[in-house]
C-alpha cells in the first residue's frame, strides 16, 4: 500500500493521514521580512515533527516542549494579517502570534514566524 505524505506546515515534517488532506501546505514558516523558508534555506525545517490530533495542529521538534495550534479558527483580525513571499508569489497570510515565533525562531536559532494562508488568499504555487 502506497501512503499519501500531506504537509501541513510547508517544508517540515509530513504526515499519513487522510484528515491531514485539507491542510495541506496550510501554514509556512517565513523570516524577518515574508519569505518563506523552504528547507534549501533552512534544513532544521525537516525536524519539526507535525500532527493533526484534536482538533489542533501538533508541533515537536527535539529539545522543544509539543505546541498545539487550534486548526480552524475564524480569521476575522486583520491586525493579524501579513504577506509572506513564495517563490515571487505575494500571498496573504495570518500570523499565528508570539508564542509560536518564539518556539520556532528558538528552534530554527533566528528569528522567523509561523503563518497560516489565509483561507481568501487563493491559491499558493509553490516552487
């Protein structure tokens, strides 16, 4: 049986599970100034372990505590709205605020955020 890999956080861990299908590439990790980090720029992406479990997305990396993100929550504040860049592409996204920058950028060791594309955004073409 051939197993369908889904990335819910563009560039890190993948993940077998059919309910994991509707996030696929949901959420990405970008720097200081939008522009996503694939693993060509930052290899560690590849260690960050990622779930879908109750409703949450689930984050662990080694030497990190797990962080849950709720999955679906309504984006209705635009003070938490940005632009990432994708391969030249501008796309509308939702930070998903200081405690996961935190754990990521310690994790990373530099400074970057996680955002989730926004659900108008349309689609992403990723490189």
């Amino acid at each position: 049986m051939i197993s369908i890999l889904y990335f819910p956080i563009a560039a890190c861990g993948g993940i077998d599970k059919p309910d994991a299908a509707p996030y696929d590439k949901r959420w990405l990790v970008v720097d200081e100034s939008g522009g996503w980090l694939s693993q060509a720029r930052c290899g560690k992406l590849a260690d960050i372990k990622v779930d879908i479990s109750m409703g949450c997305l689930v984050m662990r990396a080694p030497g990190m505590l797990r962080l849950d993100i709720p999955l679906d929550v309504i984006e209705d504040d635009d003070s938490v709205r940005r632009q990432a860049v994708v391969g030249g592409q501008r796309v509308d996204v939702v930070d998903e605020g200081e405690l996961v920058a935190t754990w990521v950028s310690k994790f990373l060791g530099q400074p970057c955020r996680l955002v989730k594309v926004h659900p108008d955004a349309g689609p992403v073409f990723w490189p």
